[in-house]
C-alpha cells in the first residue's frame, strides 16, 4: 500500500487541538500520512495561549528541504507563520516546488483570542505567500486584515469581498461564513472562474478548538488523494461538520475543547 502524503507547515499546540497535532490527526483520520515541519512551539491549552517560541527560519527551511529530498509529498498545507522571516524562508523554499498544491490557512488568532501571526507579517504574507497558494482559506475577520476592508456581516458582504481577494491570491479562495450569525455555515468557494456557495449545518457547541485548522488540513488530504478542488472543499467540510458534531463527546479542558478528529473511529 502507497499512503498519498501531505505535509503541514505550521505551529505545534501543546494541548493538542489545533496547530500540527490537530493537522496530522485529520490527515490521518482521512487516510492520509501526515509529514510535518514545526515553524513554533506554542504553550497553550483550551483557555490560553501563554507563550510562543519560533523556530528559526534555518532550521525551518532544513526540516522542508530534508522532507521534499525523501517523501513524495501530494499536498501541503500551511497554517501558524508568525513572523516576516518565517513566511519568507517558508516562501523561498516552496517557490522551487510549483507541482505541489499549496492550502493557505492565515491563521492570526487563536480561538482564545490570542494573536498568532505579528502585525508586521501580514503585509510579508500578502507579498510572498498568498501568489504561491493553490486554495487559501480565511475566515471573516482575516479576511478583512487582508484586504483592510470592513469585516463582512451577510453573504452578500462576503461575495462583494472576493474581488479584493483575487487581487492578492489569485487562484482559488474559501471564504469562511462561521463568523455570521444563523443556523447555517455558509461557506463561498471562488475555484478562479465560478463562485460556488457551499450550506452546512451549525453544530452548537463551544468545542470548537482548531477548527480552521482542521478543515485546510482535511482540504489538503482530499487534494493528496486525487480529488478536485470543489470535491476535497465538500468533503473537508462535511468531515469537519461531523468532527464538530461529536465534539462534545470529548470532555478535554476548561475552554473552548478540540473538535472530535477521530469521530468515526473511537466508539465513546
């Protein structure tokens, strides 16, 4: 058996929800083998984020190159960068592997409220990152760090958006409705000629640590195993939807607890 391969690039949780951990586990509940390059060490749990150590950008760009020489990687996909020099050395590596799909998940804010990626690093991650990506997968508020727009409040908002979205990532965009209100998760796929709204249900729980990371690292799994775009956007979202239904079925910390990765293999 030849497992499809997909590497995370990004940030490791120490209470394992989102982050790497939450990567490798979606990965692997999807079928997939999860290789990993760690850009920071994170000491948080489900209340908090209390410190982050970077890794540095050599020993960054020595973990890519040492898995690109050896693993025959499908996907990648990155998420937590943190600061200018990480996005860049992260940038100037990837740039000599165009064939592998890249999914850009901007994470900027923990579910704790915790900023993750510094003020100065959105304008790197503009320049050197966005043009490399093949999907990238913001939710409302990052989207309107990126475009310097008001955050959107309705569908309408999120489709009048996408241009200045196009402007600075011109391939496809998945732009997340979680933030709206309604009973609904309306989610907008731009795939570069047709804008496609994608409906869930909203599971009401407040476990819902790494759910951004969850379902770029689901979408980057569907992209390793030969799916289409809008197939491994439909089946991320309805892996994450369960994910989240079964959430509650974990009772792990004080705060906002992981979604359930394993839904459909552990008997609770």
């Amino acid at each position: 058996m030849s497992a499809p391969i997909a590497l995370t690039i990004a940030g490791s949780d120490s209470s394992g929800g989102a982050g790497i951990q939450a990567d490798i586990k979606a990965m692997s509940a999807l079928g997939v083998y999860a290789a990993s390059v760690i850009t920071a060490l994170t000491a948080q749990n489900t209340c908090k984020v209390h410190s982050i150590f970077p890794v540095s950008t050599d020993f960054i760009q020595d973990q890519l190159y040492t898995v690109f020489e050896d693993l025959n990687v499908k996907a990648i996909k990155i998420g937590m960068l943190g600061t200018p020099d990480i996005i860049s050395s992260v940038a100037d590596v990837l740039k000599h592997y165009p064939q592998i799909p890249v999914v850009l998940d901007p994470v900027m804010v923990a579910k704790s409220g915790d900023k993750l990626l510094q003020d100065d690093a959105v304008a790197s991650l503009k320049e050197n990152l966005l043009p490399l990506a093949e999907i990238i997968t913001p939710n409302l508020p990052e989207a309107a760090v990126l475009t310097g727009k008001k955050e959107p409040t309705s569908i309408q908002e999120m489709k009048d958006m996408l241009a200045a979205l196009q402007v600075i990532s011109p391939k496809a965009i998945l732009l997340k409705g979680g933030h709206l209100d309604g009973d609904k998760s309306d989610d907008l796929l731009f795939d570069g000629q047709n804008e496609i709204c994608l409906s869930s249900e909203r599971i009401n729980t407040k476990n819902s640590h790494g759910t951004g990371c969850t379902l770029s690292a689901a979408i980057a799994s569907g992209i390793a195993k030969g799916f289409s775009l809008l197939e491994a956007v439909n089946a991320a979202k309805e892996y994450l939807t369960e994910a989240l239904r079964h959430a509650d079925h974990l009772e792990i910390g004080k705060g906002h607890g992981p979604v359930h990765h394993f839904h459909a293999n552990w008997k609770v």
